[in-house]
C-alpha cells in the first residue's frame, strides 16, 4: 500500500512537472510562429518596405561600438542564421512614414529605456534597394526592398545590463569585428561597407543592394 502511494505521489509531481514546462515554453513556441509567420507575410510582397538604424555606442577612452543583433541559429532563413541584423523592421499599414515604422519597431525590440535614449540621435542616413534572390530567402521567388536606414549614437552607460533581441541576441561589436569576422542578414553587409568606407570581408552571396533617391520614400505607405 506505501509502495501504490509513493509511485501515486510520484506520478503526480512528473505530472506537476510536465505542466510547468510546458506553460514555460509556450510562450516562447508562440513567439517563434509570431516570428516565422510575419517573415512568410513579408516575404509574399513583391517589394517591401523596411526602416533600420545603426546603432553606434561611445565610452570614454575605447573605440566605438556597435549595437547590433544577431539573428538566432534556427532563423527560418539558413543563409541569415547568426548573421549581423541590424535592428528596425518592416513597414505596417498604419506607419505613416519610415521614422514612424523605425520607432514602433524598436519598441517592440529594445528596452523602453534604451529606445528613449536612440532617438534623440536619430540621423537618416539614405535609402537602398536590398535585393535577395530566391534560393537566399528559400521562396520561389526572389525579394527585395526599399530600406530606410538611420544612424543614432549613445553612450555604454544607457545599454541595459542584459536584454534579449526580438529573433535573436544583440552583440557589441568594434567596426574591425563587423568588417572583418562577420556575416550579415538582408543585404546589410552592403549597407555597412558603405557606411564604414571599406568593404565586409564576408559578403552573402546572391544579396545585392542598389542606393536609391530619398524621393522614393514617397512610396513608404503604398502596396
């Protein structure tokens, strides 16, 4: 009868267990098809729109940084999985222009608080034309499109302690590590060597960028 009572007892705390791993996991499974579902939406889109910015970060007496994400080992996209991301994202149908997509992304990305500290810098920087062909982005199809991309400068101090990226982690990265040790997602290894005045050494192959007129920003809201 003690043994009946002890594997019913055990029975139930496995059962306990199984629960709380569960209710633990779900939210992370829910953000993963959150994750994957907007990518396949965006990727239906015969041209999209994105806005991003490049994060710069000062500390008395050392190079400066980079605030960057890198994209996470299981992206759904094999050629970007651990690449270079730069943080921002695509346009919604309410964001009534670049800037406007740019915050709200960021919001849904950083830290409220290290939001507040990018925008006061928030510089635009130019608009390019990223373009994937379809064995990059794994689709019949090939993709690209118009990005905005800013610049912004803040110092060490107003980077949180720890914080987790949206699809993946953030890294800061000295210009030598992002020119010389890195591969990047969605074109931004081009968007980077202009910015820097050299080229990536590790540039994906079958991604092309083309500088565009800032009067194509005109379009940021149309389908």
């Amino acid at each position: 009868l003690l043994g009946k009572k002890k594997g019913k007892v055990r029975s139930t705390f496995l059962t306990f267990l199984a629960v709380a791993a569960l209710l633990l996991i779900m939210p992370m499974m829910m953000k993963t098809t959150n994750d994957t579902s907007e990518l396949t939406e965006t990727l239906q889109r015969q041209i999209g729109r994105a806005a991003v910015v490049i994060i710069r970060v000062k500390e008395d007496g050392q190079d400066d940084k980079y605030l960057v994400q890198l994209k996470s080992r299981d992206y759904p996209i094999t050629a970007f999985q651990g690449a270079v991301c730069l943080f921002g994202g695509n346009v919604k149908q309410d964001d009534a222009g670049p800037k406007q997509t740019l915050l709200r992304e960021l919001s849904e990305e950083l830290p409220e608080s290290l939001v507040d500290a990018v925008i006061p810098s928030l510089q635009f920087i130019g608009t390019t034309m990223n373009s994937q062909t379809a064995e990059v982005v794994e689709k019949p199809e090939p993709y690209a499109f118009m990005c905005a991309c800013y610049e912004a400068t803040i110092s060490s101090d107003e980077i949180p302690s720890k914080f987790k990226g949206s699809e993946g982690n953030y890294a800061l990265l000295t210009k030598e590590q992002l020119v010389m040790d890195h591969t990047y997602a969605w074109g931004y290894d081009h968007v980077m060597s202009s910015y820097f005045g050299e080229p990536v050494k590790n540039m994906c192959e079958g991604v092309s960028v083309t500088k565009l007129s800032n009067e194509r920003l005109k379009e940021w809201t149309s389908s």
